[in-house]
C-alpha cells in the first residue's frame, strides 16, 4: 500500500500551451493546465458537467516530450503526486497553491 500514498491519476484536457522554461541547471520545466470534467444528472433531471482545473509541473524528460507534442486542448493522462508549497507575489502577498508534480505522460485522442 505504500505505492498508493500521494498518488493522482488524471485523464483530462489542456486548458492553455505548455509554458516551457529552461532552466540555467540544464533542467526543463513544463507548466500547464488540465480540466477534467464529471456529469451528473440533478434533482430536475437536468445533465450538470461540473468541471475543475489543474495545475501540473512536469521536469526533465517528460518536460521534453509535453514540450515537442502537447499542445492547448490535447487530451491527454498523467500519473504523479500532489504538492503544496507557498510564494510571495509582486505585492509581498503570500500566495499558496497546490500542484500536481507529473510523472507519468500517456497522449490521448487524436
């Protein structure tokens, strides 16, 4: 059971093109988004599609592959696991966000 602790599965489309940056270190980042969506019938019997975001970070090779063939409204599924971490903005604000650290890449679709 300890493979399953701080695992996300997702299957989902790209909001926006992946923000790509190389790192002085050699390393590639990739930053985007996903939506997933979920449907549901409510009490009227109207089809409700409730649908939430994603941030995902992807380094290294992965950064490399989303980076030659991923692009804005490709499916696709990714495995990894979920982070917090806290920055402050241009104001001084501290800001919180939480990200999915992708570790696995599968294209979907088209």
């Amino acid at each position: 059971m300890n493979t399953l602790r701080n695992k996300v599965q997702l299957i989902g489309n790209l909001g926006n093109d992946p923000e790509i940056i190389n790192l002085e270190s050699g390393k590639t980042l990739a930053k985007f988004n996903i939506a997933t969506n979920e449907s549901y019938t409510n009490a009227k019997g109207e089809k409700i599609t409730d649908t939430q975001w994603h941030n995902v970070v992807a380094w290294g090779k992965t950064a490399q592959i989303i980076e030659k063939y991923v692009t804005k409204g490709k499916e696709v599924a990714i495995e990894g696991k979920l982070t917090s971490r806290s920055y402050d903005d241009k104001d001084g604000n501290k800001r919180y966000i939480t990200e999915v650290v992708c570790s696995e890449l599968l294209m979907l679709g088209k």
